[in-house]
C-alpha cells in the first residue's frame, strides 16, 4: 500500500472516530479528531463542514463560520457547509451574511420543480428559505435599531458631555493638587478615543476598493474604552460605516484573523510566529483581539444583545489567556500590550452568581495583592491608576454587592432570616463600592443609593437609615458637576426621584405621626403608586 493509500486511510478513520464522537455528544473529542484529520488532508471539504457542525452544536460560532467558510472555498457547491456558514453567522447578527450563505444553499439544491425534488433535497429547500426569511427580518430589524442607537449624540451643546465638563475642572484640579476626582479618569479616556475616532474619520477609501489612513485608530479607540466605558459615543449616523471601514483597513494591514474563531486564531497564530516572528504576529494578534473586543462591546451596548456579546467576548479572553500562558516568558516588546494585565478589564459575560462572586473575589485579591506602592508611573498618570487598579477593585465590590442581593431576593418568601444576612452582606459590598469611586463619579453615588436599598429591603428603623440619605445628597450635587448628562442619567434620574420620594414619605410620616423613628423603613414607599 503506497503512501497515499495510508494517508486516506487515517483520514477515513479520524473522520469516522470524530463522526462517532459527534452522535453520542462527544463534541470536543470529535473536533480533535476532525482537527487530526485535517492536518493530514487540507483539501477535504468534509473534515471542515463537520468540524463546524460540532462548533455549532458547542455555539462556538466564530470557530464554525470560520470551518464552513473553509468548506465552501474547498467545494463552492457544498450545500450543508452553506447552510452551517448561514446558521453560525445568523447566531452572530452577521445577518448580511447569513443572507448570502442561505441564498448560495439555496443555489446548490437541483433547478427543478418542488415535486420532482427528492424527499431531502424538498427538507432542504423548505429549511433554507425559512433561514433566509428569518435573516432577512432580523436584519430589517438591525438596521432599524442601528438608527435609533441610544450612543448616538447630538453634539449641539458639547460644554454637557462629561468628558468636556471635566477638561474644564482640569486647571483647578491640578493647581490644588486634588487626586479624588473622576475627571483623571474620563480625560485621558476621551483624549484617547477621540484621537482614534479623528483617525478613523480620515480614512479614504479608493476607487480601486484599496484605502489609505492611520494604521492604529482601533488601539486608540479600544484603549479609550477600557480606561472608561463611559466615555464611548457616536458623533454621527455614520459612525458605524466609518468604524467598520477602519476595522477592514486595520485587518488588511495586518493579517489579523477575526472572521475564525478561538483555534483558529491559535493556529494562525503559531504559523505566522513560526513563518513570519513576533513583528507579523504581534499586529495580527493585536488587530484580532481588538476586533473582537469591539464587537463584543457593541453587541452588548449599542443592541442590547448579551448572548453574542459573550461570544466575542469570550473569545478575545481566552485568546489572551492562551497567549498570556503560551508566550509568558516573551517579553512585552515581543508580544504586544494586548496581554499585559490591564487589557483584562471588564466584560458583559453572563455568568451564574457562584461564578461571577469567585471572579469577583478573584479580582478583589488580584488588585489587592498587586496594589501599586510608591510606584511613579501612576502617580504620573493617575486614570491609569483608577481606571487599571481602583475602579476594576470597585466593580468587583458592586458585583459582590449584586449576588448577596440577588440571593436575598431569591430566598425572601422561603428563608427569611438568610434573606436578612445577604442583605446586609448586599449593603457593605456596594458601600465598599461607592467609597472606591472618587467622591464626584456617579458611581460613587449610585452605589450608595443601592446599598441603601439594601439596607430597606433589610427593613432597619428609619432612625439608622435616614443617615445614609445625607451623603446621597452630597454626592448627587458633586457627581452633577461631571456627570449631569451623562449616557446613564435617565438610571440616575430614576434612583433620584426615589430618594426624593422615601425622604417626602418618612418627613410625612413622622409629621402625621403615621411613623415613628422605629418604624421599619421598608414600610416607606420608595416608587409612586402606578
């Protein structure tokens, strides 16, 4: 037996033992057979078609787009592996696509009329216009909710913006000195996305389909985001074009792998390090990561979608993390910034509440134990210090804060008395949180005020909760002079006529001598009858 013969052989074999794995639920097994498969036969569509069934069956999406999109360019007349192109695309809102790959199925199936098509062949064809309709409906719907995206700012009044608001207070903060302000975060936050919007927005794009720009705006951009969330904002109905031809521009410059998925990045990665070094690699790395970051970020704020939001999200963590550990003795000039430990910071993954309570914990003892003494980098620079070190400590607080209460609301009716001692682990996590925000951030007052909820959900005496209102009115005047009309004051808003009603009822109550000092607080409405 030649070679060859060998050669298809063990592919036949890998690919029946994957093809087992995959019917009895084995998906991870079976990729890796599939995977084994295809190292030794490149060119057969069907190793790549049922890899990305299995990624499909595991929703990892981006691995199983990526595998079909290689089985289709094997074989362009392929029909399943247009088909599982389609379904991994629609699951990713790449409902443009989606649309593409159901139509492409559709022109794989025989010319002929529905009765004369074979029993599959008819399953098919009714499947594949129900996925192409339903493409078409969620993308009518995308567009639709694209123009109407809640970052999308006027900017006739740009003195309201809080990056602005807090550029203004500069001079003074600096002349007296003062460290305990939001405005160190927000400002370098701005200046930095704004240096990469400028950037984008002066991209031009050739009539030979070619462009030309500043290789770099997306770093910029994602660096902005990461000092502070807060500070991401659309200037113009077209701002999402301009993102997405910025992206395409960056990705062609460096190779960057963002249409495959987690191995695939790994692979792609190990073979250009291995063909090209860390020069190519690094870039490609750097792109990839950042796109998905991106996406992620605007699935989660721009559409509401947290499902797909966690996918891309997921998928640039565990790059990093692969990265972190596969190249932790490179050096940083040789693999690049994306995986030192500030990049971490900050995701919409939807966890269960044991999960995220040991990632917070985890994250309180990270910071903790790495808490910057006497080190002049960030005394120079002191966003890097809050937004890197003290507010990811505070986000993990609030997080403790959320799965105390969500645990007493869920035992309430059935165990009070374990319901009391999660509120009251609920109240201290979120005043750790506010008193980690600088006194003027509306976080600061925002976890007061939901700590004080927890204290009244806990129903102590209106004498020991009314204390807790006057650093609520504090903070809301010191937050006002930053945050006023932020992207979070209809919330914040919400939180104040909350406050303002309690206050009318209790000074109402005692007035009357409806209540007394001791009467439990949850007794005083926070929320106007509907």
């Amino acid at each position: 037996m030649s070679n060859l013969d060998d050669t298809k052989t063990s592919v036949e074999k890998l690919k029946a033992e994957g093809n087992a794995f995959h019917t009895q639920g084995h998906l991870e097994d079976a990729i890796l057979k599939y995977t084994e498969a295809i190292q030794l036969d490149q060119g057969n569509a069907i190793l790549y078609a049922n890899r990305s069934a299995s990624h499909l069956s595991m929703k990892n999406y981006l691995d199983a787009a990526c595998d079909a999109r290689q089985a289709v360019v094997i074989d362009p007349s392929y029909t399943k592996a247009w088909a599982r192109l389609a379904k991994a695309t629609h699951a990713l809102w790449q409902y443009d696509q989606s649309i593409k790959a159901w139509k492409r199925a559709l022109e794989t199936l025989p010319v002929i009329s529905v009765s004369q098509l074979s029993p599959t062949d008819a399953h098919f064809k009714q499947q594949f216009e129900e996925g192409l309709k339903a493409a078409e409906d969620a993308h009518a719907r995308q567009v639709s909710g694209e123009s109407s995206n809640p970052h999308l700012v006027s900017m006739n009044d740009p003195s309201k913006m809080p990056w602005n608001r807090a550029m203004a207070l500069m001079p003074e903060l600096e002349r007296t000195q003062t460290a305990d302000s939001s405005a160190w975060v927000i400002v370098p936050a701005y200046r930095e996305f704004n240096e990469g919007v400028q950037a984008m927005k002066a991209l031009r794009l050739l009539p030979n389909r070619s462009a030309y720009g500043h290789y770099g705006a997306l770093a910029d951009i994602t660096n902005g985001i990461l000092r502070d969330r807060r500070v991401f904002h659309m200037d113009g109905a077209n701002w999402l074009d301009q993102y997405r031809n910025q992206l395409a521009f960056e990705i062609t410059q460096s190779g960057a792998w963002v249409d495959g998925g987690v191995e695939h990045a790994k692979r792609q990665a190990e073979n250009t390090l291995r063909e090209k070094g860390w020069d190519t690699a690094r870039k490609a790395l750097a792109i990839t990561v950042r796109s998905w970051f991106m996406r992620a970020f605007l699935e989660e704020g721009a559409r509401r979608n947290a499902r797909v939001a966690t996918q891309f999200y997921g998928s640039a963590l565990t790059l990093l993390e692969w990265g972190q550990t596969k190249w932790r003795d490179v050096s940083r000039d040789d693999r690049g910034a994306i995986f030192e430990n500030t990049f971490d910071h900050g995701d919409g993954s939807v966890y269960t509440l044991d999960r995220a309570e040991a990632l917070a914990l985890a994250m309180v003892k990270e910071v903790s134990d790495n808490w910057p003494r006497g080190n002049e980098e960030y005394v120079q620079d002191r966003g890097f210090y809050y937004s890197f070190v003290v507010y990811p400590r505070a986000e993990a607080y609030s997080t403790l804060g959320f799965v105390n209460m969500e645990r007493a609301h869920a035992c309430r009716g059935t165990d009070p008395e374990t319901a009391m001692r999660y509120y009251s682990a609920a109240a201290e996590w979120y005043l750790k949180a506010a008193e980690s925000y600088p006194e003027d951030d509306e976080f600061h007052f925002y976890f007061l005020k939901i700590a004080f909820e927890a204290c009244w959900h806990r129903a102590d005496p209106i004498r020991d909760i009314l204390p807790l209102c006057q650093p609520m009115q504090e903070a809301l005047q010191k937050m006002r002079a930053i945050w006023e009309f932020s992207s979070n004051k209809g919330t914040m808003n919400e939180h104040v006529q909350q406050l303002i009603y309690f206050n009318e009822g209790v000074f109402t109550g005692l007035i009357s001598k409806l209540y007394t000092l001791d009467t439990p607080s949850s007794l005083v409405a926070l929320h106007k009858p509907e």
